[in-house]
C-alpha cells in the first residue's frame, strides 16, 4: 500500500501523462485520490499538470474544505465534481478530470460513444453517455453529473471534456486513456466511411468475457433502461438522455456476476424492466 508521498507522486506522474498526451492544455484538467472517507489528495487550482511536484498537491475533506495546502496553492475549483463521484460511489478510490481533443469533440457535438467497435472498449469501458451542460466551478456539473453515477465508470461533459472513475489512479486514469483512444477511432472511422459494430451475439460473447473477469465498477452492459431490455450498446446513442432519476429502484450492477450482485432478485429486475417500459410508451 503507497504512503501517502507516493501517491502524491503518482497523482504528479499522471498529471504528466495527460498532459503529454494532449488530454489537456494549459491549466485544464484535475486528478483526485481517496485517502480514507474524509480525507482526499487533489491537484491545485491554476497550475499546469504536466509541471507539477510533490508540494503542489492539496488535502481536502469529504465537503471539499482544505485540510492541508502549501501557500500559493488551493484545491481546484472543481473538487465539487470529484466529491460528488465519491459520495455516491464508495467503490471509487480516484477520479481524473480531463478535456481529451476527440472525446471532448464528442462532447461538444452531444454525440455519447455508445457504438460497439473494438472489444477493448466493450470489456473495459461500456457505454459512456453525456451528462448535461453546468457551469464550471458550480454545483451545476456535479448535480447533473449525479444521475450516471451508479451506472457508468466515465462520461462525457457537455461542452466541457470527460471525466473517469475507478479503484485507483492509474484505474481512473487507464479508463480516460481508453476513452479518448475510442472516440479517436470511432471518428477516424466515421471519416471512412462509418464503423463496422459489433452484433448482439458478438456483444454478448464480450460481456461473458467482462463477468469472467470480475471487474470492478459498474457497467450496464446486460440491460439498458432505453431498450427494455437489451444492451447498452445498442441503445442507438440514446444513453445520453436517460432521465434515470424515474428509475430509483435501478440500482445493479448487471455488468457482472460479482459479490454486488449475488442475491439479486429476478422479479424486481423483470419490475423494473416492465416500469421503464411503461415510461417508453
């Protein structure tokens, strides 16, 4: 298990990593780890990430107020965002903000990445839909952020960039890396012509492949509130405007048959699927 100077070393290591990979410019971007449920590691406000050391990052608590910061420096602005990842989603240990240039072309043109092209992004990352447009540094992005939250492991911010969720950093930060990487290639193959997706055989062969390999996070990938029924992937892009708040009772993690979802009732699963089919009408 790291100290807590290393993970400060990691979180400036991967602070290089999107800033090196053009996932960021400038200032942009913010990284955040889980220490313990009240105390949290995150980059400062008003620096670049691909230039930062050990002393620049920030301690917070669970309410985003600074337990400890050097002088001159200050949480991010949008610590709220990352606050509100880990209050809902206690499986969470580090969440990484970033404005990746394809996916955040997606972002900015509303279109989610729901399309299944390559069986990396199937397996590991599922649908990524689009939470709707807030104002930086408000309680805007992290309430319309909310909604997702217990389905998804990454979105999309409107107008605004992307946003990823896992275990641990380098988890967190592996899932932006191979979201940007699958809307680059959903773009390029778009500019040839469009891609060839996967049938629902073929999905469902990956998502055998994703619950044998236990992994971790949520991943809706067996039922989409959308289709009544079917997977994620074939929701048609719908995913992006799901109000899932009529859903409260949706609470499972159907991507896998992990210990989360032992015990799960099938007739409030069957209940729920009829309900949202009710919406639909």
């Amino acid at each position: 298990m790291m100290n807590e100077m290393e993970i400060k070393k990691q979180i400036c290591e991967v602070g290089k990593r999107i800033y090196n990979r053009n996932m960021v410019a400038a200032n942009d971007g913010n990284i955040s780890v889980k220490l313990n449920d009240n105390e949290f590691l995150c980059t400062p406000t008003g620096v670049s990430k691909g230039f930062m050391t050990p002393e620049f990052i920030c301690k917070v608590d669970a309410k985003g107020n600074v337990i400890q910061a050097n002088k001159g420096f200050k949480p991010s602005s949008e610590i709220k965002m990352h606050m509100r990842v880990y209050e809902k989603r206690p499986d969470v240990g580090a969440v990484v903000h970033a404005h990746p240039t394809f996916a955040t072309a997606f972002a900015i043109a509303g279109i989610p990445l729901t399309q299944p092209i390559m069986p990396e992004a199937v397996i590991s990352l599922g649908c990524v839909p689009i939470a709707e447009y807030g104002t930086p540094s408000t309680m805007e992005i992290p309430d319309n952020l909310e909604k997702y939250l217990p389905y998804f492991d990454a979105v999309l911010l409107e107008s605004h960039g992307a946003l990823s969720w896992s275990t641990d950093l380098m988890a967190a930060y592996h899932k932006m890396e191979s979201l940007e990487f699958y809307a680059e290639l959903l773009y390029k193959s778009k500019m040839l012509g469009g891609p060839k997706e996967f049938d629902k055989e073929n999905i469902k062969k990956l998502y055998e492949i994703r619950r044998k390999f236990g992994m971790p996070g949520k991943h809706p990938a067996n039922v989409c509130l959308n289709k009544g029924g079917d997977n994620c992937h074939n929701c048609g892009g719908s995913c992006g405007s799901m109000d899932y708040s009529k859903f409260p009772g949706y609470e499972y993690n159907f991507g896998c048959d992990c210990d989360s979802n032992k015990g799960v009732d099938a007739d409030a699963i069957a209940a729920i699927v009829k309900k949202v089919i009710s919406e639909m009408k």
